[in-house]
C-alpha cells in the first residue's frame, strides 16, 4: 500500500507546501545558544544543518539551469530563496512531526521494497547491489541511516496525504451552476437602426449650439501636454548638392550591379527526364498520336508538375537542348533532347525577353545614391566641431548661422508624426529633454545630425474652438444623427411594447439558442449581456457609439446537453475535486505547524549562508 500511496503525486505535495508556507514570520524565531546542529527544531523533528544545506544547494542548482549562470548566495537571499526553502522545510517537518505522533510508519518490510525498487541502486542484473546502494548513497553525502530515515518519512506523509485527499469530492452544485451558466441559451428577436433608416433633416448649428456642444464635451477639445523645442538639422539631401560625384565611380557602381541591370533571354521550362532515347521517344510518340498530354505523362511517373518545374532558364543552362527549346514557341513540347541526367521531354510555358539596362537609364538613381552616402560622410566630420561648439557656448541660433545645419520650431507631442518628429530618434530625444538640459548633437537613422533645446511646456489645456470648428460640427452632427436614431429606437419600442411585436415595415432578425458568449457582427458590445439580464417579453433598447438596436427577448432556454458541454463539466468536476483536496491537506499542514510550535536558530542558518558556496 505504502508503494501505491508513493506514486501521488509528489510535485503536487511540494506545491501545497509552497502554498502554505509563511517565510520565517510567525516561526518565534528563538536562538539556539547550544551547539549549532540543527537550524530550526518543529516539534519533535530537527532540521540538520545539513537538510538546509542540501535543500539550498539543489535550489541553486535548478536556478542555473535555469538561468545558465551560478547565482551567488547574497543574490539567493535578495530573491528571498533561503526564506523559500526554509519555510518549505519547517512545513515538511511540521507534518513528520504530526505523523510521527499518529504512530504512522511503513514497517521495515516495506521500507525495504521501496530501496530495492530504486533503479540506482540496482546492478547489471537489475537486481538490488549493495554496492550499487552505498556508493549512491556516498555521492549523495548521506548516510545508510539519514537515507532510510528519510525514507521512511517521506512514505509516511505520501499515506497521511492519501488518506485525506484521495476520494474527496466537491459536491456538483457549484459544477451544475457554472456549466448551466456557461450553457445557456436565449432565442431572441432584434431591429437594427443605421443612418439610413432614421430621417434626416440637413441642419446648419447655431452659434449658441455649437458652444454648447463645445462646452459639453471638452474632453474632444483637450490639446494635449505639448514641448515647444527649437532645433536644428543637417540632413543628408541638405548636402547632396555640394558633393561631386565622379564619372567613374557611377561606372563602377554600375558594373558591380551588373546582374542586376543585365538579364539574358530566358525561358520558363519543364523537364521529364527518361531512362533511355527509346523510353523518351515513346513517349513523345504517345503526345503526337495517342492523345497523351505532358501532365499525364508526368503523372504517370508518379511525379508532380513541380518535380519537373525548372523555373526560368537561360540558353546556357540548357546545355545541348538550349537551342532548340529557346526556337520553340510557348505551350510546345520539344524532345527527346540530351541532357546530364538522360534524354528528356521539355515544355516551354513561357518567354521571358532579355533585359538590357544603360547607364544612362539609371544614372540619376545611382548619382543620388552615391552622394548621400558622401554626405552623411561629411556630417560625421562635422559632428564633432558642431558638438564642440555647443560645449563652448554656442546657441542652437549660432550654430544655424556658421554651419550648415538649418533651424526649425516644433510644439512636439506624444503624437507628432510629421517632419522631423518621424524619426524615432527624435521623438525619443523630444520626449526625454527638460528645460536644464544643455543642446548635444545626435544622428538619426537616415545620418541626419541633429540637436534640439526646449523653450517652454505648455499643459493639458483646451483648444479655443476656433481652432477646433470643424471637430466641433462634426461633433455636433454626429450627436444629432445619434440622436434621432434613438429617438426613432424609442418610438419602435413603445409601438412595440403596445401591440405585442415589431412593426411590419421593419427589418426584424431572429436569433435561436444563442448562449452568452455568441457574437454578432456590427451590434453593441453588451448587447449579449443585457439580453441574459431580460424576462421572456421584455423589450430593451441597446446602444453604443457604433450601433443601436432594440432587443425582443423571446424566449429562456437551458444548457444544451451536448458532448462539449458534457466534457467541461467533467473537467470542471474534476478542478473542484482537486481544489477540495488541496484545501483540505493545506488546513491539515497549516494547523500541525501550529502545534509544532516552530523555532528558529538564526546562528545555524547564518553560519550555513556564510560558508555556502
């Protein structure tokens, strides 16, 4: 039994420890002035010195495999490791100490089978060695005795958490409710208003209107937090006019792109290769006179038209074929040719012209390109004198006016997008300045330099509605469209309410057995969630910025019992089993903590973090 009981789960006992486990607080930390053999006394049971040790030592070990790299113990204790695995031995020791007093043991005979069981203690035979299990045992640093004791405990506490979690069940309320929750099901009737449907008088506001819009919504003219900078900028293009390119360096750019500018005569082909000249004969034979077509030939090699697919080739590939493949015309099957892997059956399925490209077709391209590599060549040499002489002093005014670098105002935001504030470069600068930081040049992704001062911050303030008029009569607009579709929803549902259902000239939908979590396309976010919250008959109007409509609840149904909904309330079932277990055992370790009375010898424990490595 005791070997059966062992095979719960044993992570899952770790796990509830974890759970239960209260640091080093609440322990009455006590110091042991005696010898410094134990760090921490539960009840009956001692934590050794070297329990804590090992303990330790294997959380180090399993953070380096994590991590790949030793972690110290200074940085175990600042992760909180040593309170972990403290916290984790006193709550072990706690349950030996209440199995102990239950009188709880495995007996000697079956301690025995589960040594002998052990794989590393078996030899070639795969029978029990002795040497097997002592030379285990001294690797381990551990004893016959701490081994068996160990043991021994540990086989105790698998029975204490076998009896008390294995058959307890939660009862199926709480499973019932939430499946039939999940499950449910409404069958339901709606009417859909857009725009189209809601009569719409063309209205100009009034002064007064639209201020009132304006000061009803300032939320829609709030301008945001907002840096006024001042800049300046030197941009490759800025200088691509002051860079000379030579004649031959656009010749020699060219040449190094010449398969790019250059493409011969190609053709796209497909190829059948065959064993011999009589087998691919035949087969051209079978497409002149049988009424074969190359796909079926190709199929009855057990082959795919991408087996034999060569893409687009030049003359040259093609070897001795070439010729007479590039005189074929497109759609015509030539062969038997010779080639390296046989005689072969070749299809030509298109014609692509060679591609001559002059310099003079792509000089200007490559001229750009040339100089702006020149010029972010000559902003790097500058970068340093600009960068020197705002160290000195200069103003970002100064530094327009004795470079080549070009001043600019920008009152940057969080969403500036446009200009300079595209580069990301700058937006991070623009974000980070403050009023006491000193102008320094920066480059941007394109080799832009750049540096920039903040004149003022200016707050959240509102935008004068000026300046916002045309976001204020859209507003505006849109709230009286809004508007008279509600006042049209309302009107269909107080119809609807007296005679009982939805007008004959409307477009009415009708929805069956739809649950809670069902979607549809284009309706108000909660319209599923109001509409479980309605009684048969009901009528509700349900609207948000995107849609309106009105809700006819027609009738409740329950869950479906389908096989889905069968399986999630097996898996739920077997959640809350588990959850009842784990708080079972989790109250049975908590209170025998209680009543070990845990203490602390903080001596050992220092002594032991001291000396680890």
């Amino acid at each position: 039994m005791a070997v059966g009981m062992k095979h719960l789960s044993k992570t899952f006992v770790w796990i509830l420890m974890g759970m239960i486990m209260f640091g080093l607080v609440g322990f009455g930390a006590v110091s042991f002035s005696g010898s410094n053999t134990a760090v921490a006394t539960v009840g009956d049971r001692e934590i050794t010195v070297e329990e804590y040790y090992r303990a330790m030592q294997r959380e180090q070990r399993a953070l380096q495999a994590q991590t790949g790299q030793l972690i110290p113990m200074a940085q175990l204790a600042a992760l909180g490791v040593d309170r972990q695995v403290l916290g984790r031995l006193v709550s072990v020791a706690a349950i030996d100490n209440e199995v102990g007093q239950l009188g709880i043991s495995i007996g000697d005979e079956n301690l025995l089978k589960e040594i002998v069981e052990v794989p590393s203690f078996q030899g070639l035979s795969g029978e029990f060695d002795r040497e097997s299990y002592t030379y285990a045992l001294n690797n381990a640093g551990l004893s016959e005795r701490d081994f068996e004791d160990d043991l021994r405990r540990e086989a105790a506490r698998t029975l204490v958490q076998g009896a008390m979690m294995v058959g307890a069940e939660m009862p199926t309320t709480m499973r019932d409710t939430i499946t039939s929750f999940i499950g449910a099901r409404r069958s339901f009737s709606w009417v859909q208003l857009g725009q189209d449907q809601t009569a719409m008088i063309a209205l100009a506001p009034t002064d007064a209107e639209l201020q009132a819009y304006y000061d009803a919504n300032p939320d829609q003219f709030t301008l945001p937090e907002a840096k006024e900078i001042t800049y300046v900028l030197m941009s490759p293009t800025m200088l691509i006019d002051q860079v000379e390119i030579e004649q031959q360096a656009l010749q020699d750019l060219f040449n190094q792109r010449a398969e790019q500018y250059q493409a011969p005569e190609r053709r796209l082909v497909e190829r059948l290769v065959f064993s011999d000249d009589a087998a691919a004969s035949s087969a051209m034979a079978q497409l002149e006179t049988n009424g074969a077509t190359f796909e079926s030939l190709v199929d009855n090699r057990g082959l795919a038209l991408a087996d034999v697919d060569m893409g687009d080739v030049t003359m040259g590939a093609l070897g001795a074929a070439g010729q007479e493949i590039f005189s074929a015309q497109v759609g015509d099957v030539v062969g038997p040719l010779p080639t390296d892997l046989g005689p072969a059956l070749f299809r030509i399925n298109g014609h692509l012209g060679a591609r001559v490209t002059l310099l003079a077709d792509v000089e200007a391209e490559l001229r750009d390109e040339l100089a702006s590599g020149r010029a972010r060549r000559l902003i790097e040499q500058q970068a340093e004198e600009i960068d020197d002489l705002l160290a000195g002093g200069a103003t970002l005014d100064d530094i327009a006016d004795e470079t080549d670098m070009e001043r600019g105002q920008i009152s940057w935001t969080a969403q500036s997008s446009d200009g300079v504030a595209a580069y990301n470069g700058f937006r991070e600068a623009a974000a980070a300045v403050t009023a006491e930081d000193f102008p320094a040049v920066n480059f941007l992704e394109d080799g832009s330099l750049f540096a920039i001062r903040l004149d003022n911050t200016l707050p959240a303030r509102p935008e004068p509605l000026a300046d916002a008029m045309t976001k204020a009569l859209q507003g505006w607009n849109a709230e009286q469209r809004q508007n008279a579709i509600t006042t049209e929803a309302k009107a269909i549902l107080a119809r609807a309410e007296i005679n009982g259902e939805f007008d004959d000239n409307l477009t009415v939908t009708s929805e069956t057995g739809l649950t809670r979590t069902a979607y549809i396309d284009n309706t108000p976010a909660d319209m599923m969630t109001q509409l479980f919250e309605m009684a048969p008959g009901e009528l509700r109007l349900v609207s948000d910025d995107s849609s309106t409509v009105v809700l006819r609840l027609e009738e409740i149904l329950p869950a479906d019992e389908n096989n889905d909904l069968a399986a999630l309330a097996n898996a739920l079932q077997a959640q809350l089993n588990q959850a009842l277990s784990q708080a079972l055992f989790q109250a049975f370790a908590q209170d025998a903590q209680s009543r070990a009375r845990p203490t602390i010898d903080q001596q050992a424990i220092n002594a032991v973090q001291a000396n680890f490595q």
